[in-house]
C-alpha cells in the first residue's frame, strides 16, 4: 500500500493523499496493509523536486537523473511484498513509482498518458495485481476469490 494513502506525509511536496475508503479501514483493522513508499525507500527525502518518466529515465524538473533511487525502491517494494507474501498491492496513480493506469507525461506540465511506473511494473512482472486508490472495491473482491 502507498503510504501516501494512508495519510503519511511521504509524497514529493510534504503531503499526503489520504484514502478515505471504507475497504482500506477494513484491511487496517484486519492487519492486512503493509505501508511503502518506494521513493522514500530508494532514498528520495521529503519534500524532492518532482519527477516523471521521460524515455524510459526518472527526471526531475530540473533534469537530474533519479532513475537509480527509483529502481532502488522498486526493489525494495518487491521484497518487501515478497517477505509479506502480498498478492495484491494498492498504489497512488500518477506516480513514476506507483501510477498503475496512467502516469505523468514527461513534460512537467500536468498532462497524463497511459502507463505504469517502476515500482508497479516490477511487482506486475512478479505476479502481483496492482490497483490504484479509486479500485479498493476490486481489490477486495479479488482477495475474496
């Protein structure tokens, strides 16, 4: 689970987006959440410029490569979900990390396109379903199955 959504102030501006759904209650009372943020974990601080995928690279605004720390987190997101055995992940769509429909389009201008961002893909290529913030009804239901 991005920890952003848990109201933990991990994003890149100091903030959180908070997730006000009733599922997500549910799976904290259950213990079944295991918080992450792959951008902290990489070694990102907070706040950190912005960042978006561009050619297949992490930039920021002002055009530092953040690849590296962003794969880094990927990889520690994994292995953390695999030592918690996490068959389903909800991440913060948009993100270069979490975004899972659509992220950012490179530019920095707030436009959006389809795509994925690194933390997802990796755990998608190891099997695991991510969802993003607005599908916690389809999660649960595929934790139900």
């Amino acid at each position: 689970m991005s920890s952003c959504l848990l109201g933990r102030p991990v994003r890149y501006d100091g903030r959180a987006k908070t997730s006000p759904s009733d599922v997500l209650a549910r799976w904290l009372a259950e213990g079944r959440v295991v918080p992450f943020c792959p951008e902290l974990a990489g070694g990102l601080g907070v706040p950190r410029p912005p960042a978006e995928l561009r050619g297949g690279r992490v930039v920021t605004e002002h055009g530092d490569d953040v690849t590296d720390a962003f794969l880094r987190g990927a990889r520690l997101a994994l292995a953390a979900a695999r030592e918690n055995r996490v068959r389903v992940a909800v991440l913060k769509e948009g993100s270069p990390s979490c975004g899972s429909g659509r992220i950012a389009d490179g530019t920095f201008g707030g436009g959006k396109i389809p795509g994925a961002g690194l933390t997802t893909e990796l755990l998608r290529a190891e099997g695991i379903t991510v969802f993003n913030e607005d599908q916690f009804a389809e999660a649960d239901a595929l934790l139900r199955d």
